[in-house]
C-alpha cells in the first residue's frame, strides 16, 4: 500500500495511503485528502502541479515510468534532464521533478513536496 505524505512550508504534513493497484494519480489522492497542490490543465501540460518526489531511504522504488506528455513538460520546465529520463526508464532511478496530475505513486513511500515547486503558467 503506497504511503503518501504531502509535505509544504506552510501547513503540516498530511499522509494518506493509496490502494494497492489503484491507478489514481498524486493529484487525485492529494484533492482526496483535502491537499491543496495547484494545478490547472490536469492533462500534464500547463506545470502548475509540479512537485517534488522524495523517497525515503531503503524504501524501495517502483514504476517510475513517466508518460511523453511529462517528460515533454518537465524538460520545457527544466526540471529534468535526458540523463534522469534514460535513468528512470532503463534503471528505476526515480526524477526528483514530476507532475503531480501524471505522477501514480505504485508499491512506495514517497514525500511529495508541493507549493515551494508551484511555477508561474
Ligand atoms: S495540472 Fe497542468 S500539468 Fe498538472
């Protein structure tokens, strides 16, 4: 069962837990819980939920996959780089930037940082 903690400099922590197999994304489970990440398109193309993805050490990491969609927002963001797109796509090596509205947190625990990633659209 993913753990979810959504962290930002203005509130406290929030954690919920996902549904093993559940394909909801970081931005649905984080409007489930009441978490307020800014988005917009929620079609991964106006960055507005840009997050960050920290994962806690030992934890394992799974399904880092990132659609065409993200990796094309990302880099017009500058927020990855082809080397951590070949990483996450040939060796698990999870980005530190995604998009919170394609982003579906699998067999995990993660730390998403919102709102100090917020960017203007
Ligand atoms: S809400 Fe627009 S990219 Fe996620």
């Amino acid at each position: 069962m993913p753990i979810i903690t959504f962290r930002s400099s203005s509130t406290k922590d929030k954690r919920a837990y996902a549904t093993a197999g559940d394909t909801s994304t970081i931005l649905t489970v984080a409007k489930a819980n009441g978490v307020q990440i800014p988005f917009e398109c929620e079609e991964g193309e106006c960055g507005s939920c840009l997050i960050r993805v920290e994962y806690p050490e030992g934890k394992p990491r799974m399904a880092i996959a990132l659609t065409e969609r993200e990796k094309a927002k990302l880099r017009e963001l500058e927020k990855i780089t082809e080397e951590q797109i070949r990483d996450a796509e040939v060796n698990d090596i999870a980005p530190p930037y995604r998009l919170a509205c394609q982003f579906i947190a699998r067999e995990e625990e993660v730390i998403i940082h919102y709102e100090v990633c917020a960017v203007e659209v």
